[in-house]
C-alpha cells in the first residue's frame, strides 16, 4: 500500500476539478495531512474523503496542486510510460507516421508540467513543475523504451520554472550529433526542409502549433496570381518558405526581431531554393509596419496580396489584455493599411487571453478605423497534437482567421 499524503478540498470549484481539470488553488483545500513537502505526491479528496486523484503539491505556486493521476495510486515510471504511450497512440491517429510532433502537450495530454517534442531521432523535454521533476529519471527511462531516439535533449530553459523555484538548465543527455550541429539541426516536413535550433530555439526549434496553418494558407497564397506576402512574425519562416513554395508567388518579405530566427530564416529559403522570392528583415514588425504605412522612403513599397499577422502572445494573464488588445489593434490597422483591395490578412493569436471572438471584434475594429469592408474566409485553429480539452479552457490557445476585403 502506497503511504501519500491527502489533501481535502472543499466544495469551492470542486465540481471543475472533478470533471477532469488538474489545477487545484488554494482556495479549493479545506485541509491536508501534517508535513506535506513541496514536490510531494498527495491524494486529493472532496469533502466527503472521495478520491479525486494524485497531484504534485507546491505550497508556493499559485496552482497548488496539480492532479495528474486520476486514481488512487502513486504517480511511478509504470504508469508514466503508460501514460506517455497513450499521448503517442492519439498523435498516430492524427498524423499517421509523422515523426515531427508534439507528442506530450502537458495539461491537453493529462500530465500538467510536461512536454516532448519529437523531431525525427531527437526527442525534447520541458517540465515545469517541480513533482514532475521528480520523476525526471522517470520520463527519460520511459522515452528510452518509447522511442530510443540518438539525440535527447533537456530544454528546460524556460522562465515559467521559476513558479516551482526551478533553474533555468539545458542538457544534452545523449547525441549523435556534436553541440553545434544541433543548432541546425535538420528536418523535412509538409515537402519543405527546416534547419532549426534545438539547443536554442523558441519552443524547442519549431512551433509545431502553427505547421496545420501553414498547409491551410497554401491555397489562399496561390489564389492570387504573383502574389506579394507580407509575413509579420515570421519565426524560422514557417509561412515564408510555404509562401515562397506556391508556384504563383512573386516575393516574400518576412521581419522578425531575433537575429538568430531571420538567419535560419534566410538559410531555410535557400536550401528550399526559394531564396531568389524571399528577402527576411530584421526588425520591430511594428516600427517596419508604421514606416511602412506612413510612407517612408526606405521601406514604401506597393501594397500586398497576402499579409500574415502571427505576433507572440501579448499577454499570458487576465490582468494585461488590455494593452494586448491595443498591441493587436495596432498591428491590424497598419497591415490594413497595406493590403491590396481583394487581398488577405491572416491573423493568429496564440493567448488563451483573447477569444477567438475577441480576435475577431480586434479585427472588425481595425476594418472601421481603416474603411475596408472585410469577409471571414477561415477560422484556424492550433494542431491536432497541441489537443483542446474542454474541461481544461486553456489548453485552447491558438485561433486565427482569413480576411478578405473587397475594396
Ligand atoms: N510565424 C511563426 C511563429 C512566430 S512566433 C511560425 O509560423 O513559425 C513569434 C515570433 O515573433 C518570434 O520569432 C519572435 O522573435 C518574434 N517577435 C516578437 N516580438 C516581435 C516584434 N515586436 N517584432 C518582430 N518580431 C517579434
């Protein structure tokens, strides 16, 4: 018999965390056994000793218990690997074969504070709890037998570890490749080749979210004939180089701030032999797009076919929407003001902050300020391996929508 500690919630929310939401406030616990440590494992129980679940405890976290296991046993390297197995099994149904995936999503995959990308033989992870940190040996074990991938690769870099009171680390645990080769380390997927960063990249080289939206701008790019494309944000050159690939485009201009995602960029165009299309500019998107619409010399240019708005996420908490909103409402605006009559904006937004009706409200206001008369073609959405869980909103993120204006 397992000896977890148990925390009693009360009635406060307790119907959410029942229906199958992992993260427990302080507010839902009522009382817990004496001694409970942070990164204990602890069984969860309602008020009338009914067992929810086994979560991590993290008694300074603003999400104080996260529930992972949804009986009343131990979270150990058995059922994780179970667990982990499962999350691949549902990517197989989506995308049969694809070894370019997300294949653990963290809370849309039940296992809140983990992640694993997999590119080919390089398998990444990220864990941003300190429970699940624990079982660190754990998840790489059940990789192992999983996948046996030659590279593997700990990508905790990321600044929300701090919640948990965890560094900021990245480990090669094991590589056929030396360091530098993994800061261009090479994919192929949806017929283009990617060279991207697993040492260093955003997310962990690619954001994987967006590859269905790249397929899914292919046939709005190629209704316009030597289409001009304006790729705000454009990262490694996702819509770029899927821009540049359509046989009608005539040029790409992406702009992004890194240095390091406009070399890639630049390099990526190249190898695909797109590169004589593409031109990728450092800089502000929304310094370029202001020049750009107030008609400075040095970057006026004749107005485009297709511009594609796909900005980080403004804000990652309630209390800031509204300077994204204001973020969001400029960049529109600006780009409206650059879009040919019969062209199209694409906008993504990957906050769960701002709704996918929120979006499209930022989008009709900038169409007012701007006199453009605009028609919803498509509503996107974040891909299959990122999946949406309705019991747990914020795994909803990323939505967008296709433009197109008459005049
Ligand atoms: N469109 C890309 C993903 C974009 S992620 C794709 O489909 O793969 C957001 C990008 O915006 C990052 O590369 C980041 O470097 C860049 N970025 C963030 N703020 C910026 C700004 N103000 N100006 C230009 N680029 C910015």
């Amino acid at each position: 018999m397992h000896k977890l500690k148990t925390i009693t919630l009360n009635p406060a929310e307790i119907a959410r965390i029942r229906a199958g939401h992992p993260w427990v406030y302080s507010k839902s616990i009522a009382s817990g056994d004496a001694g409970i440590e942070a990164g204990d494992q602890v069984r969860v129980v309602g008020p009338r000793s009914d067992v929810i679940g086994v979560g991590f405890y993290h008694p300074d976290s603003k999400i104080r218990i996260r529930i992972v296991r949804r009986e009343d046993a131990p979270i150990d390297s058995d059922w994780l690997a179970w667990r982990i197995q499962k999350a691949i099994d549902y990517r197989q149904l989506c995308y049969p074969g694809r070894n370019v995936i997300r294949l653990v999503n963290s809370e849309s995959d039940g296992l809140s504070g983990l992640i694993i990308d997999r590119y080919d033989d390089a398998v990444l992870f990220q864990i941003s709890s300190l429970g699940m940190e624990r079982m660190k040996d754990s998840i790489i074990q059940a990789i192992r037998s999983v996948i046996a991938p030659s590279i593997l690769i700990e990508r905790n870099d990321v600044s929300n570890r701090r919640f948990e009171g965890l560094p900021e680390i990245r480990h090669i645990h094991e590589s056929s490749l030396s360091e530098e080769a993994l800061t261009q380390f090479t994919v192929k997927l949806a017929g283009l080749t990617y060279h991207l960063d697993l040492m260093n990249g955003n997310k962990t080289g690619l954001y994987l979210d967006q590859i269905e939206n790249h397929e899914l701008s292919k046939p709005i790019i190629a209704a316009h004939p030597e289409a001009r494309v304006l790729d705000c944000f454009s990262y490694i050159g996702g819509f770029s180089l899927t821009a540049a690939a359509c046989e009608n485009t005539r040029s790409v201009i992406g702009l992004d701030q890194s240095a390091d995602a406009v070399r890639l960029a630049a390099l990526n165009a190249k190898t695909n032999g797109v590169d004589s299309r593409c031109e990728f500019i450092q800089t502000n998107v929304f310094d370029w797009l202001r020049n750009a619409s107030s008609g400075q010399p040095d970057v006026a240019q004749e107005p485009f076919d297709v511009i594609i708005l796909d900005p980080p996420s403004f804000t990652k908490n309630r209390h800031t929407v509204d300077a994204a909103i204001r973020g969001y409402k400029e960049l529109h605006v600006r780009a409206l003001k650059l879009l040919k009559p019969g062209g199209h904006l694409l906008t993504y937004s990957c906050s769960h902050h701002i709704s996918a009706d929120l979006l499209r409200s930022i989008a009709f206001e900038a169409s007012l300020d701007t006199h453009r008369e605009l028609i919803e073609s498509h509503a996107f959405y974040q891909a299959k391996d990122h999946p949406v869980v309705p019991c747990v909103p914020e795994t909803f993120y990323l939505k967008g929508f296709a433009y197109f204006t008459n005049n």
